[in-house]
C-alpha cells in the first residue's frame, strides 16, 4: 500500500508519474500479434501461420487476397478460432484492466476484479439458470450469461449498501464485499446440494472456458469493453493523485470518494461482463497489472492501457495451452491461470509487503 506523501512529494509522485515507456508499449503490441496468430493457427487442423495471416487481412472490410485455404480450412479460422481468440482477447484486456482500476482505487496491489463479490454473485446467478432448467442459447440469448451477469451486479450493489452502513470507509467496503461473497457462496452451496444432478455443469462454468459458438459473446461483451476503457482510462491521471492518499488528494482538487466510487462501479460493471461469458478465471486481475508495474513503474496512464494489452495477450495464451496441452480434451481455462497465478501471488504478496508500490 502507498504510504500518505506530503503536498511537495506528492506533487512531485504525480508529475513522474506520467512517463510514458513506447518501448514496452511495441513489445506488448508484438506479443499481443503473436498471441492471435497463434490461437488461430494452432489446434488439431494444421494451419500454416502464413496462410491464417492472409485468411485475417482477407477478413479486412475492401481488402481481398487469396489466403490459399480450402473452404473448410477458412471456417475454422474465422467461425471457429478467430471468434474465440476475440473472445480471450476481451476478457482478458477486461479483467487485468479492472483489476488494476481497483488496485489503484484501493491503493492496494492485491486487489482483484471479484474483491466485491462479483465471483460469488455471477456463480450464484449462473447456478440458478442452469438448475432452474431454462436452457441454453448462445450469445445475446443464451440465459446463463444473463444471470451470472444480473448475479455480479447485484452482489456489487449490495457490498455498497453494506460498506456505506459501515461508514463509507474502503476497509468497511472491503470487508462487506467479504460477507456478501460468504452469504452468497453459501446459497449457491445449498442450491447444488439440492440439485445435484447439475453439479458438473456448473462447476464447468465456474472454473472458467472460452468456448464460443460464434461471434455472440463477443457481440454481447464489446460494448462493455468499450464502456469500462473509455472511463477508467479518463480517470488515470485521478488515480495517480489518489494514490498518494485521500488527504492529500483533496488539497490537489480532487474529491477521492467521487473518483473512487465512479472507478469502482464502471470497473465492476466491465468485469460482471466479464465474468458472465467466461465463468470464474482468477489471479488474471491480479497478476498481470502487477507484472506491467514491474516494466512501466505505477503510473496508470502507462499501466491502464498495458494492463489491456497484456491481459489480452496472456488470456489468448492460457486458453490456447487449455485447449492443447491435454488435446483431444481441453482444460478449464481458470486451472492454466491458477496454476501461474497462484505462485506469482505469493510473490507478489512478499515482495508488496517489503517495499510500497
């Protein structure tokens, strides 16, 4: 956590803070073009890299180049890869954007997207479509997306409710995120246990996947997407001054409840979207704005938007090594992330504890 500065250091943390790395900007780019040339060219129908290339620029609106791929090959490329790699895409650029949207808010590097009790909230939602026998759709009909959706805001709204009760504090915010994200886990404990029949699809849908039919849940989760970048990224040079801590920040002009609250809500609003098309993948919001800390420094106006190119890139990463790495089967994609993010976690907890960040 930021230690309180006084005005001169602080005026002094928010003016460094505004360096803007392009090197590491154009390393996240090329790996970000690596990560979508490689989800659309590997799998089990051999594609070479080249003519999926030619395949996507062919997908540009007034261009038209000969690819080289039969029919077949094509589809697979555009209705099956592509789509899932903009999917990854998204939810991965969402979550480790909100993730470091509330780390800055809460002055507290592990901090995560599910702190209010989204996770609990969407689980509960998804777990109530799938046991009440609605059915399944795909993308802006499908109902269990819908309600994990309904299910995070609503968990979103009441930790709020809760956390004014307690005197509109961000300690009394967290830990009424905490009791709701209990109360709610435990509702959806005894949902399960009276319905155990659905036990294995809803724990699918918990542990997290990216499996598309189609450009749907991409259509359902790009105006979100929109929505949350083009906000919190407005609010980055106000969480720079917010992280030298609220007394000082409201002698520079700002109001930190106003900033705090208005980051929170949208960012919470971006990865309830998040989460109910891709089910529960952790550490993501933790791990990668961490990591762009350690190459860029804690400057949001750098962090925000590499925090989206990053998280994209290793979301597309993760699920391609999901869906390969016991191929013909395919791994929960939250296991891949858990098995990375959990030891860098526990760095990231050791390391925040012996220097501010």
């Amino acid at each position: 956590m930021t230690p309180d500065l006084g005005s001169a250091d602080a005026e002094r943390f928010v003016v460094e803070t505004r360096r803007f790395p392009l090197g590491w900007f154009a390393v996240a780019w090329v790996a970000l073009a690596a990560a979508v040339l490689a989800g659309v060219t590997i799998g089990p129908a051999s594609i070479g890299w080249l003519d999926a290339l030619r395949e996507l620029v062919d997908q540009i609106p007034g261009v038209h180049i000969d690819s080289g791929l039969g029919p077949a090959q094509a589809a697979i490329v555009t209705k099956i890869r592509l789509p899932r790699v903009v999917l990854g895409l998204l939810v991965g650029a969402m979550l480790s954007l909100t993730g470091a949207a509330y780390q800055g808010a809460f002055r507290n590097p592990l901090v995560d997207p599910y702190l209010l009790g989204i996770a609990a909230g969407a689980g509960l939602g998804a777990t109530l479509a799938i046991v009440s026998g609605l059915g399944t759709g795909t993308g802006l009909v499908d109902p269990v997306p819908l309600a994990a959706f309904a299910g995070a805001l609503i968990a979103v709204v009441i930790s709020y409710a809760a956390g004014n009760i307690g005197g509109r504090s961000t300690v009394s915010l967290v830990l009424a995120g905490v009791a709701v994200a209990s109360f709610l886990t435990a509702l959806q404990t005894y949902v399960l246990q009276r319905h155990s029949d659905v036990i294995r699809e809803v724990y699918s849908w918990i542990l997290g996947r990216l499996a598309t039919s189609g450009w749907g849940e991409v259509v359902l989760l790009a105006p979100y997407f929109l929505f949350t970048c083009v906000v919190v990224l407005r609010y980055s040079h106000a969480l720079d001054v917010l992280s030298v801590g609220d007394e000082e920040a409201a002698s520079l002009g700002l109001d930190p409840r106003r900033v705090r609250a208005i980051v929170v809500v949208v960012a919470s609003l971006g990865a309830a979207a998040a989460v109910s098309v891709s089910g529960l993948i952790g550490f993501v919001g933790i791990i990668v704005p961490h990591a762009v800390r350690l190459l860029v420094g804690v400057g949001h106006r750098a962090v925000l938007p590499m925090s989206i190119l990053v998280g994209g890139a290793f979301m597309v990463f993760a699920d391609l090594l999901a869906r390969t790495v016991v191929s013909p089967a395919e791994l929960p994609i939250g296991v891949v992330t858990a098995f990375v993010g959990a030891p860098f976690f526990v760095v990231v907890l050791r390391t925040s504890s012996r220097r501010a960040w």
